[in-house]
C-alpha cells in the first residue's frame, strides 16, 4: 500500500473514518484479560482482528504499551491482569552510568513477541492499514530513568541524557525497521512525555531523536503517526511539526482549536475525544454531544481535521460507547450529505 498516497486520499475525503487508538477493549471481545494479550502473540491478533471486525476504523492499531521497550533494556515491568504493563523501578539511578547501558537486540523480553502479533494481524486484517505502537525516544528515556525526574535531568544533566536518548533512538530505529520488514504499514509514536517539557526543552531533547527515526524508515510503504498527549502540545507545534511525521495525534489535555490552526493545510492532525470520561466512563448521549461538538467546530474548517480519541482507549471501556462513537461519527456526515 502505498501510504502516502493513503494520507493524500484522507485528507482529500469529505467522509473521513477515524483512527482512534482503539486496541484494549478488544479484550472483552475474545473473553482474554489485558495481561493475557501482552503476553501472547496469537491472543493480540486475535484481540485486534475482532477490533477490526467490530469497528469500521480507518486503520487497525497495534497494542499502545509503552513497557515493552524499557523492559528490552531490563527494566522491571509489572503485569496485572487488568492493566497494562508498567514500569515497576527505574532501571537507571545514576546518570552517570549510562555510557555503560547496552543497546538491546531487537527479539529481547517481549518486542518479538508484538512483532509477532503484527505479523499474524497482517494476515487476517488486509482491508485497511495495519500499524504497531511504540514509544518516543524521550518517553523511553523516561522510563528508564524516572517519569517524574525526567525534564530536571534535562537540566541537571544534559549531556548523559543526550547518550541516554541516543541509544533510546538506536532501538527504536531497529524497532521500527522490523516492523517494516514483516510489512506493516507504520508504526504510531507515542511520545506523551515530551508534552511535560518546554517548548525549548522539546526541540532539544525530543525532536531531533524522533527525526532520527523518521528519517530512518519512513518512506511510501511505511510512515510514522506521532502521538502527544502532553498538555504543553499545543505549545511545541514547530518543533513536533519539524519531526517530519506523516500524521499527528493528540491528547484531550489539549483543545483541537489551538492545534489545527498552527497546522499546514497538507498536514493531519487527528484528536480528541477523552478516552477515560467518553469511553470509559461516559454514556452513549454524552459520546453523541461530545463527537458531534467537535465535527462542528472542526471539520468544515479544518479539511487535514480526523477525528480520534484522545489517546489509548482504556481495556474497561464500554463497547456501547465505541459503537455510539462510530455512529456519531456516521451522524455527521450524513447530516451535511
């Protein structure tokens, strides 16, 4: 598939399907729990095939879980049976001592595992683009040293965090080149730490590194969506702009409306209906208000505008709120038919 095409024939679609970053509550679909598909390759595309079948999604997105990468480097990652993985200790204390951490082989603790689970996705999903989920650089970063002390080690000490990041970034770039040799069409970014950072702090410390990745796969059979759901986003729109991205994905810490007008026309944005409020813990009539609130203050406007959620869709969410959703979705359009 050629995907820039894919993005140009988007932007140009008066009827635009959207991409939520919609995996998890797939899991109520097979009867599976959260650890159960982070943890086995067959039950992931399972989880995502039903996904794909349920939902008329424009695109079908691998798990977003943002442990597996730290754990490649030997990071402590716990798995509860009804939440993602997380990040138990930070696995680097000392900055000092990062000369001395080793680049992980792409294959380590459970990459291969998702690289699996794309591989079988691809096989039994083939009507619309297939994308895995990774990491940013600086929010791996982040992982493995500490969320919270990630932004004051840019300060306190930026030269390590630079070799941290670099190294960060040369697996990532592996990452993504496997996930491009077994065929899948992208990957989506996900960078939401550097959401936390100034707009300065940004530039340096996130931008170039997910440049590096850019530059390094992206082409017409693969491109990179970045995600942010950092409430400091609508602030860095030039630097994540320079970041060379394909697409853009926001968080619902931001409004669309201070997003889309710093956008180029040729550019998509996508965003941003409160994953936990709507989706989880919402009512099929407030999906309704809310998805058609944000058509009609930005579709007409802003043509590069697709609507999503507003990140990760939490595992627990209910179905009839995802199906209120993608018909909400359907009511607008056919409203300006």
């Amino acid at each position: 598939m050629n995907m820039y095409q894919w993005i140009e024939d988007l932007k140009n679609a008066k009827v635009k399907k959207s991409m939520p970053i919609l995996s998890f509550p797939g899991t109520q679909l097979i009867g599976a729990t959260v650890r159960d598909v982070c943890t086995n390759s067959d039950l992931q595309a399972d989880m995502m095939k039903a996904v794909a079948d349920r939902a008329p999604t424009l695109a079908a997105v691998g798990l977003m879980d943002l442990s597996v990468e730290a754990e490649c480097f030997g990071s402590n990652v716990v798995k509860n049976p009804d939440d993602i993985p997380t990040i138990h200790d930070p696995l680097i204390t000392d900055l000092s001592t990062v000369s001395e951490l080793k680049v992980p082989e792409v294959g380590a603790a459970r990459s291969g595992l998702y690289i699996e689970g794309i591989e079988k996705l691809l096989k039994r999903v083939t009507d619309r683009p297939v994308f895995a989920g990774c990491v940013g650089p600086f929010s791996l970063a982040g992982r493995l040293t500490d969320v919270s002390e990630a932004m004051i080690l840019c300060y306190e000490d930026p030269d390590n965090m630079k070799i941290l990041l670099e190294k960060c970034t040369e697996f990532l770039i592996k990452y993504a080149k496997e996930y491009k040799k077994i065929g899948a069409n992208g990957i989506i970014m996900a960078e939401p730490l550097a959401g936390v950072l100034s707009p300065d702090l940004a530039a340096e410390f996130s931008e170039p590194y997910v440049r590096a990745v850019v530059e390094a796969v992206q082409d017409q059979n693969f491109i990179v969506v970045y995600h942010n759901c950092g409430n400091a986003a609508d602030r860095m729109i030039p630097s994540i702009l320079r970041t060379g991205c394909k697409a853009y994905h926001f968080g619902n810490a931001v409004d669309m409306r201070n997003i889309l007008p710093q956008f180029p026309e040729n550019t998509i944005a996508m965003g941003n209906i409160d994953p936990v409020s709507a989706f989880k813990d919402g009512t099929p009539e407030l999906m309704r208000e809310r998805v058609l609130t944000l058509m009609n203050d930005m579709c007409e406007k802003y043509p590069n505008f697709v609507i999503s959620s507003g990140c990760d869709i939490p595992a627990a969410s209910k179905w009839e709120n995802v199906d209120a959703y993608f018909a909400a979705i359907d009511e607008y359009y056919k409203s300006k038919s």
